[in-house]
C-alpha cells in the first residue's frame, strides 16, 4: 500500500490502459548490491573521511566499553572483596541506574536550556556547537566517577561509597551519548541516520571488545 515501486508500477498499468501509452511512470526496486551500497557503505564513508564522526565515535565507544567493564565487574567486587551474598550485592545495580536516569534528566533539561539561551545570544539561529557545555559536563563528570569507584573499592571503603561513584559515571556516561547524538544530528541533517550508524558500530565494537 504504502511502497513507492508498487505503487507507481500500478499507476503506469492504469495510464497504459486509459490511453495505451506506453509511457513508463515506475521505477524498479533498488538492487541488493544498490542498497547496500548507499545504506551500508554511506557510514562506513562518513566514518573513513569525517574527523568529527571518527573523534564522537572513539569518544562514545571508549564511555561505553568502560561501562561494559563496570558491569561486568560488579558481582565481584561485592561478592568476592565486600564478602556480599550475590542477592545482595546485584542490588548495587540500582545505583548505575539511577546515575544513568539522574544524568539523563538533568542532561535533557539543562540541554534545552542551554540552546535556547545561546541560539537567543545568536540571533535566534541554533548550532551544533551548542550542545558542547552539557557534553563538557559529561567529559568531567566520567572520569571523576569511575576514579571515585575505583579508589573507594580497592581500599574497601563503606559499599555507600563505590555506589556513588558508579551513578557518578553513569550519569557522565548518558550526558557523553545524548549529546554525542544531538550533535551528530545537529551536524549532519538528512545525513544523520548514516553519521549516527556510524558512531554506533565504534561504539558497539568497543563495548563488544
């Protein structure tokens, strides 16, 4: 109903028949080799060529493989060095996530404001360029949590303390990838599925790995 090649082909039938035209309105369906040519290699392109995309995407992979390695870590670090039973210490996770759901709310609003009052200084007319104080908040937010978690779980300081500095990296880590995605679709405009395409496959690897 809805599928542009199928529907013009129907309409070229009906123009054939009322008139006996031949007249050709249908365009054939795009080749396998075509689509993947345009919807695989356009962010392969962007992620060879375009410095912006290659430094967001190293950025956003390097937040998100620590986040891995923070997760991952978890249940030995309570089970094993604060001697917690595995129900006890898998409540340490709602930590993480309520770092993750603080940072993306402030996130969000602070972002919002923050680009109204600068598209304001700038005649009304926005950039991308806006979304980089909320993105700097993140910067500096990351690496102050994950020291925090570290140093307090290697000298086994109150289980409070590691909590905190998990959330604190959390909510660095979900300020990095909201803004990383604002700025990239600020940027990049029809282009922006395949730049987005692009960080996310840097940032699934580097989880992955």
């Amino acid at each position: 109903e809805t599928y542009k090649p199928i529907i013009l082909r129907q309409k070229n039938k009906q123009l054939q028949k009322a008139s006996g035209s031949e007249h050709d309105v249908s365009q054939d369906p795009p080749s396998i080799y075509v689509l993947l040519r345009r919807f695989v290699g356009r962010p392969l392109h962007l992620l060879g060529t375009q410095s912006l995309v290659q430094a967001l995407a190293l950025y956003l992979g390097f937040l998100n493989g620590v986040c891995y390695i923070v997760e991952t870590t978890f249940p030995t670090l309570w089970t094993k060095r604060y001697g917690q039973l595995a129900s006890i210490g898998s409540l340490h996770y709602i930590a993480l996530g309520i770092g993750a759901i603080v940072g993306a709310q402030v996130c969000s609003s602070a972002n919002d404001h923050i680009y109204r009052a600068l598209s304001a200084r700038n005649g009304g007319k926005g950039s991308p360029d806006f979304r980089l104080p909320t993105m700097l908040l993140g910067a500096i937010l990351a690496p102050i949590g994950l020291f925090w978690y570290g140093w307090s779980a290697e000298k086994r300081l109150h289980w409070i303390m590691p909590d905190i500095g998990g959330a604190i990296y959390y909510a660095g880590f979900m300020m990095g990838l909201i803004n990383v995605h604002m700025y990239v679709i600020d940027t990049y405009g029809i282009n922006s599925a395949s730049a987005m395409a692009a960080v996310s496959l840097v940032q699934s690897l580097f989880g992955a790995i």
